[in-house]
C-alpha cells in the first residue's frame, strides 16, 4: 500500500480538523499524521479515530482496539487493521465512576479495567461492538489521602494482565509524603479474579505505564518522579519488580531516587538509608511522565510487522512535562531489549543513553504548549502501532513504509 496523500496535512499546516479527518474516512483511507510530527525513519503514520481523552489502549482477541479515558466510558474501535480507514469509535463499556484510563486484555478474552478505585472484569464476545455487566473484582485507595498531602492527588489506575496474574498500579495522594492508605503509591498483584491482593511493588509515586513481557510474563513499570528536587532530577524509570525474586519492591519515593541517592524530601532526620531500595534498569529524563508502555512481540509476521531491530523491544509514551524551562517534551522512545534485559545498561548520568525518539516533534524544550500529549500505546494484531494522545483525543496507527 502507498502511503497515504499529505493533502489535508499540507492544506491545513496544522493538527488535522475532523472535517479533515472525517472526509478521509467517507473516502475509505485513514487521514496522514500531522506533517509537523517527527516519525523514526522508515515508518508512516495516520490518524484513525477520535475519542475525547484518550488514555491506555489494549487489542482484543479478534484485533479491535480497546480506549480507556479520564471520563467514565471505554471505547472500542473495529477494523484498526485495514488497509484504509479503521471503523467508528463505540462506547464499548460504562464503569460506575472515572477515571476509566485502565485497560487490559486478558486470557480466554477477559477484558480488565480500572477506575479511581475500582478494578473491573467486563465480559466479551468476540466481536461485539459494546458490552454489559462489568463486575467490580477489586478495590483500591480504600483509605484516605496522606495527613500531609500537598494536595497532588493521583486519581488514575492501571492494569495489566498475564496468563496467571493481574497488576493495578496505584497513584500517590501527593507529590512527597507519607502515606496511609496501603494501596496509594504501589504496584498491586493479584489473581485473575481479583481474590488475594496484595503488594507487588512499594514507594513508586506514579508507576502509570505498566507493560508485561510477552515470552517472560514478567511485569515492567514506569515510574514518574517527584517534583521539587533539583531542577533535571529525579531521574524516571521503567524496571520489572517480578524480576527482583522479592515478595515486595522498594522503590524509595519520596526518600530515595535513581541510583540509591537519597533526596531526603521530607527531611527526615538522619537522612534515609537507600541501601536496600531497586535502583531500576531503564533511565528517562526527569518530568518526561511516562504513561504507556508495550513490548513489540519478537515473532511478529503480520502483514505491518515492524523491521527485525524493533521486535522484542519496548516502546514508551512520555506525557511531557509541565516544568520550564527547558521543558521535556512529549514523544514515543524506543528501547532495545536483549532478552529480559535493556540492550543497553543504565547510565546514572545520562538517562537518554538507553532510548531514541521514535516519534517526536511534538513540541521543544522552550515551551510546555505541545502540539500533541501520547498516553497509551498497543500493537495490533498485523503489527501496527497505535497510540493515543490525550491532548486532540486522537488515535494513531504507525506502520513501515512500503506496507
């Protein structure tokens, strides 16, 4: 297939309209990304759908792909896979409170969610457009906020599947505090069914991204570091805390960051011991706000499989930063994965020298106004990427030139 005319992206100079969009669609080709936005070379993008808020994608057993969003619905999206225009965004579940950012596909086609506190099962059938009767499995943020919150309350979760397992990863209800409420600020596991919680992962502010390993089924998480350390620092990370042989991971927030440094955030008196704390595998510059992240599957043959040095590896959103200047814009990284481990070792002082930019151009380090926020990322069943970006509710699809 050729890749898609630039017309309405030339017409426009800026972010495709949806009148744009949408006569792309009654066309049956899907619209061409913003020409302003910066792909790895090699590789051609579209936008294939709206919807408002977009947050974590996940891919159904029959290929559709699965939206959740900072409202209450989720969203499901047919025919991602086509040679032209995907089908039309439908609301596919209502949970009873959002944010509905959570979302996972998991054995026998279960499909998991999370909200503000609540873990859901939805029942599936293939291929249908909607479905009802989304069983709340599990709870979290039972308690209430920090005593000595500072106010930055994190209301999304998220969740991941394996084939015996299912994760939730809590946000903090502050940017450094103490917390008492024992799901805030964690990586919650339990069984398919919700039965068992317990702690996987403790002291990570904000693990959003949460990804698992499709030969391993290890877990892999990514951290968002505090605010109000030395401008550059904390350092953000992704590591595997299945991959530790612990029954709980200390990642050290608000204490300890990076590679065991104590930041003493909350000046405790002496200052905190990191000794015993994870320092992660991956690193990522400070305030890039990781929020999806998804193995390229190593054996992909479907009919956009991307080149050989992308399979098995790990691609990540980062969010951006609010923080200037300079600012951290938003792009999508690529990391190269030998076996369970980053291809390349982490570097405490460079936290760029195990990536690269695979879609960027979103904005630059003099401002935080962006021309567009990625949020979560999926790959299809015939091997096309797609992400979402929060900031224009749009859904994009990535694949090789020449497919």
């Amino acid at each position: 297939m050729a890749r898609p005319s630039l017309r309405c992206a030339i017409a426009l100079g800026a972010l495709l309209s949806v009148g744009c969009s949408a006569a792309a669609s009654s066309a049956g080709t899907a619209a061409p990304l913003d020409a302003r936005f910066t792909l790895a070379s090699g590789f051609y993008g579209e936008r294939i759908a709206t919807v408002e808020g977009a947050r974590e994608l996940a891919i159904l057993p029959d290929g559709d792909l699965l939206v959740g969003t900072s409202g209450s619905s989720i969203y499901v999206i047919p025919d991602v896979e086509s040679r032209g225009a995907a089908g039309e965004p439908r609301v596919f579940a209502k949970l009873g409170e959002g944010p509905a950012a959570g979302i996972a596909s998991g054995p026998g086609g279960a499909v998991y969610a999370a909200s503000n506190t609540t873990i859901w099962k939805i029942p599936y059938t293939a291929g249908a457009s909607s479905a009802t009767g989304a069983v709340a499995i599990a709870h979290v943020r039972t308690g209430s906020v920090a005593p000595d919150s500072d106010g930055d309350v994190h209301r999304t979760t998220s969740v991941a599947a394996t084939s015996t397992n299912l994760y939730a990863s809590v946000g903090s209800s502050c940017n450094a505090c103490v917390e008492t409420d024992p799901t805030r600020a964690t990586v919650q596991e339990m069984e398919l069914d919700g039965s068992g919680m317990r702690t996987l992962a403790t002291r990570t502010r904000n693990a959003i991204a949460l990804a698992v390993d499709p030969v391993s089924q290890a877990l892999w998480i990514g951290g968002a570091g505090q605010d109000g350390l030395a401008y550059g620092h904390p350092y953000e990370y992704l590591d595997s805390p299945t991959s530790h042989g612990t029954a709980r991971v200390d990642y050290g927030w608000p204490a300890c960051e990076e590679n065991h440094r104590a930041y003493n955030a909350l000046g405790e008196k002496p200052a905190p011991d990191c000794s015993a704390v994870i320092a992660p595998a991956i690193a990522f510059p400070a305030y890039a706000t990781l929020i999806g992240a998804t193995f390229y599957p190593a054996k992909q043959a479907g009919a956009y499989a991307f080149p050989r040095a992308y399979r098995g590896g790990l691609f990540v959103t980062s969010h951006g930063s609010w923080h200037c200047c300079p600012a951290t814009p938003p792009r999508v990284y690529f990391v190269a994965m030998k076996g369970d481990r980053p291809a390349i070792a982490v570097n405490w002082s460079d936290p760029r020298a195990q990536s690269t930019p695979f879609l960027s151009g979103l904005g630059s380090t003099q401002s935080a106004s962006y021309l567009a926020r990625p949020t979560g990322i999926a790959v299809g069943k015939q091997g096309s990427v797609f992400i979402a970006d929060d900031q224009n509710g749009a859904i994009y699809r990535i694949r090789p030139n020449g497919t």
